[in-house]
C-alpha cells in the first residue's frame, strides 16, 4: 500500500503542487474539500490511476468519498488490484 500511496503523492505533487514542499503533503491532506484538486484535475487523477495501476475507476467512485485524500485513493486503488 505504500508504494501506491507514493506513486499518487509523487504525481499530485508534480501535476497539481509543482515547488510545493513534499513534507506539507501528507496522507490525509485533504485534495478536493482543500481545493488542491478541482473537477479537470479529479479527471486527469483519475486516468493517471486508470494507466498506471492497470484499474477501472467507476464514475461513482470519482466522488470526494473516494478521492479526497491520498489514504482514500490508495484504498480505492487496493480495492481494485
């Protein structure tokens, strides 16, 4: 479970945080009620998860329940593998 915790930091910290300190984003920040990610960016999420984890992601999986911090990603990426 780390290494897909990991893997979704790595990529919101590149795509959506870019120079942001790494420390500052922990598992439980929370992406969507934080407004770190908006709705384009819950997409482009989504697809990385979708390619990089081999995983279909059901639309009623792309709510905040689901995605909203990087400990309810990985679970819903664990779910899927």
């Amino acid at each position: 479970m780390e290494e897909i915790k990991e893997a979704i930091k790595a990529y919101i910290l590149k795509e959506f945080l870019p120079g942001e300190n790494p420390a500052a984003l922990t598992d439980s920040t929370p992406l969507i009620t934080g407004g770190v990610l908006d709705s384009l960016a819950t997409i482009k999420l989504v697809v990385f998860l979708e390619e990089r984890f081999q995983i279909q992601i059901q639309a009623h999986e792309t709510m905040v329940d689901y995605l909203n911090t990087i400990s309810d990603i990985a679970q819903l990426v664990h779910s899927k593998l």
